[in-house]
C-alpha cells in the first residue's frame, strides 16, 4: 500500500512538471497577445521547485503511511473486540434455553475476559487511547453476568419451591427460571452494547 501510494503521488509530481514543462515551451515559442515569456531560465528558482516538490512528496507519502498503519491497527484491534461480542452473542443464546453446562459458561466467561483484557492491554501500547470509564464498564458488566449465569443462591432454612429458585446447578447443568433468563438477556445486551460502543470510540481515534 505505501509503495502504490509513492508509485501514484510520483506519477502526480512527474505529470505536473511535463505539464509545467510543455506549457513554458508553448508559451515560449507561441506568441500570444498581451502575455510575455521571459527567454532566460532561472536555475536557482528551478531547482528550488525540484525540491520543493519532492519535500512535499516524501511528508505527503509519510503522513500517508502513518495514516495507513494506524487504520490497520485499528482494525484489528475492532477485529478483536467483534470476537468478543460474537462469544457473548452465543453464550446468551445458550442462556436463552433455560440451561447451560457449567463448565460451557465457565469457559466462555473465561474467553471474554482473558480476550477483554488481552485488548485492553493491545491498545494500550497502540498510539491512542481509550477512556477509563468504558473499561470499567464492560468490567462491571462482564462480573455482573458471570454472577447471573453461573453463582447460585444460598440455601435459607425455609427454602422456596424449585420453580421460584432463580438458578440451580444439578450434575454440572445450570437452570434458570423465567426472571433470571430475562434478566440475563438484558446483561447481555447491555454488554454488547458497551462494546459495540468501544469499537466506536476506537474508530473514532
């Protein structure tokens, strides 16, 4: 991309100095009413255009390439957190059914957070920066769904009947009852909200 990007800024520079070019000779040698050609070149001012120019092509291709490494940075870091968001997505459909494995819930809580952070740390060494109020709130947010889905209430001395339990673990299966699915559904999304709003800040940098 960079080496394209020089190939066409030099084409642009080689044009315009033909065109600079051939409209000196045309003037020159054509003599057109009211429009004078001086007959002397002044090397100093041409030379100095020469360098000029190629002054302007060597900061334009840089910026250009700063530009480029920085939007694929950027992408790759979104890239990640669309990887967490899909993880998310389908952890909260397997929560829709009413059961999940334990150890499934685990392991996909465990997923999000090491990829959440293994971001977070990514953009830390990247060339801009996030708000700390963001990564607070997927952090929060994240806790509070892996204690909807997978922590169960303690056992009181006048236990409620099964169907009023919010959530059970019975042989490694996890259920839960209509209040607790549609609690989590509204964590969840708000979860993903939040990092949908994080790869809009990123792209905004």
């Amino acid at each position: 991309m960079p080496m394209k990007s020089l190939k066409d800024n030099l084409i642009k520079v080689v044009s315009w100095a033909f065109l600079l070019a051939v409209g000196y000779l045309l003037a020159r040698y054509i003599q057109i009413p009211h429009f004078e050609v001086s007959k002397t070149i002044d090397i100093s001012n041409v030379l100095s255009l020469i360098i000029t120019g190629w002054i302007a092509l060597a900061i334009t291709t840089v910026f250009e390439k700063q530009n480029s490494d920085r939007r694929v940075e950027k992408d790759l870091i979104i890239s990640r957190v669309g990887a967490i968001h899909s993880i998310a997505d389908s952890l909260q459909i397997g929560s829709q059914s009413g059961s999940i494995h334990l150890a499934e819930a685990n392991s996909s809580l465990k997923r999000i957070t090491t990829a959440l952070q293994a971001a977070f740390k990514i953009i830390d060494k990247s060339h801009f920066t996030i708000s700390e109020d963001i990564k607070s709130r997927l952090n929060n947010s994240l806790a509070d769904i892996r204690t909807s889905l997978t922590n169960t209430p303690g056992v009181t001395q006048d236990p409620t009947s099964l169907q009023d339990i919010p959530i059970a673990i019975r042989d490694g299966i996890v259920t839960y009852n209509k209040d607790r699915i549609s609690q989590l559904e509204v964590k969840f999304e708000a979860l993903k909200d939040l990092l949908l709003e994080l790869q809009i800040e990123i792209n905004s940098k």
